[in-house]
C-alpha cells in the first residue's frame, strides 16, 4: 500500500515531458548497454579492436623470461579502476549530502531564466537519479578492480613456456586476456555511467535540455566506440 501511494506521488510531480525525457534516458542506457554487449556489436566496437590486442600481448608475454613490465602495466589499469571506485563514492556521498538540504543550492539554480521550476519532491527525485548512477559506477569499478586482481594471479600462475607446454601456456594466456577483458568491461560501463549522469545533470535545466543532452552523450559514444580514429589504429595493428 504504501509502495503504490509513494509509486502514485512520483508519477504526479513527474510532468508528460519529464516522463518522456527520463523514458529516453532510460532506453538509450540500456539498449546501449545491450547493443555493445558480447551478444551485441562488441566485436565491431572499440572494446572489441582492444580485447584483440590484449589476446596477442598475453600469447607474447608467455615467450618473455621477465614478465615484470606486464605485472606494471595491469598493476597501473588496476589502479585507475581504484581511483574511480573512490571518487564515485565521494560523488555519492556529496550527493546524499544534497537530498533533504539541498534547497539553497535549488534556489540559486532556479534564478537561471533557462531553469524549469520543479518542487522539492521532483528535486529529490533528479537528485537519486544522478546517485543512483554514481552507485552502479561504482559497483562497477569495484568489480573491475577485482577482477584485475583475478588476472594478475592468473599471469603469475602462467606455466613455464617450453616447446612441451605451448599449447597450456597459449590456453592459459587466452584465457587470462579474458579476465582482464571482463575488467575493462566493467570498467568502460563505469565511465559510460559518468557520461549518462552528465546527460542526466541536464534535468536540473529543462526536459528539453535532459532530452538533447541524452542525444548528444549516445552520439558521443557510439562515435568514439565505432567510428574513432583509436577504433582504426588499433584494428590496424590486429590485422
């Protein structure tokens, strides 16, 4: 009862525009997430050209005595999926700050003439939506900082590389480059995540703006995941 009588508030406050706004949000982030997927266009993508990449740089490290460059190289990657995880926990936190006590900060947003007035209720509601982006980034690079770890302890348990052993070592490698595929996986839906809450900052604004600010975010992403001069270098190299 009292999930639909709060159900019934939001969709009251919630104007034919901000529902049609936040509909196209919500679609363009998940058909997106899809479309770049495993089961989606993944290997056409940026993604794709890089997981390539990082099959060959793990079938060259077994044929290498030292291997310390390639524990630096994973050892940075993991550190940058820790620097995000912390930050978009201080974004949530800044953000949680807001709900309740955020009607100063409302009041001088509002005075813009280009700023849609909308009721405390409706400043929540943007409010959680931001941090909810934030809490799914966050998830996310968490995840992907494991997951680093994970192909770390699979790189120092590589076998030794002789003519006997060559088809366990390419295994091995192959399926190392899958584990830290996965972590840039979800590392890459971490920073999609900081893009779609820039779109989404633009609610504050106007409907309108919320709508343009979707558009022009999926444009960006689907330019530089497909259509990047990255993109054409990096297939370059594979082929």
């Amino acid at each position: 009862m009292l999930n639909t009588e709060f159900a019934n508030a939001i969709w009251g406050i919630l104007t034919p525009l901000d529902l049609i706004a936040l509909a196209l949000f919500l679609a363009s982030a998940i058909l997106y997430r899809v479309i770049t997927g495993p089961r989606g266009l993944k290997r056409l993508s940026l993604n794709g050209a890089v997981q390539a990449q990082r099959v060959r740089w793990m079938l060259n490290m077994i044929r290498r005595e030292n291997r310390a460059i390639d524990a630096i190289l994973l050892g940075s990657l993991s550190q940058g999926n820790a620097f995000f995880a912390s930050t978009t926990a201080i974004a949530i936190g800044g953000l949680a700050a807001l709900i309740g006590s955020g009607d100063k900060a409302q009041s001088i947003l509002e005075r813009l003439p280009i700023v849609a007035r909308s009721n405390s209720v409706l400043w929540e509601v943007k409010l959680m939506l931001i941090m909810a982006i934030f809490i799914f980034a966050f998830f996310k690079f968490a995840w992907a900082f494991r997951l680093s770890h994970y192909a770390s302890i699979m790189m120092g348990a590589m076998p030794l590389y002789t003519n006997e052993t060559t088809p366990a070592c390419e295994a091995h490698a192959e399926r190392t480059a899958k584990i830290a595929g996965l972590s840039a996986e979800h590392s890459n839906s971490g920073l999609r995540a900081f893009y779609h809450a820039i779109a989404a900052m633009a609610w504050f604004i106007h409907p309108i703006a919320f709508m343009l600010a979707t558009v022009w975010i999926t444009t960006i992403l689907i330019r530089r995941d497909f259509f990047s001069r990255s993109r054409r270098l990096i297939l370059e190299m594979s082929e």
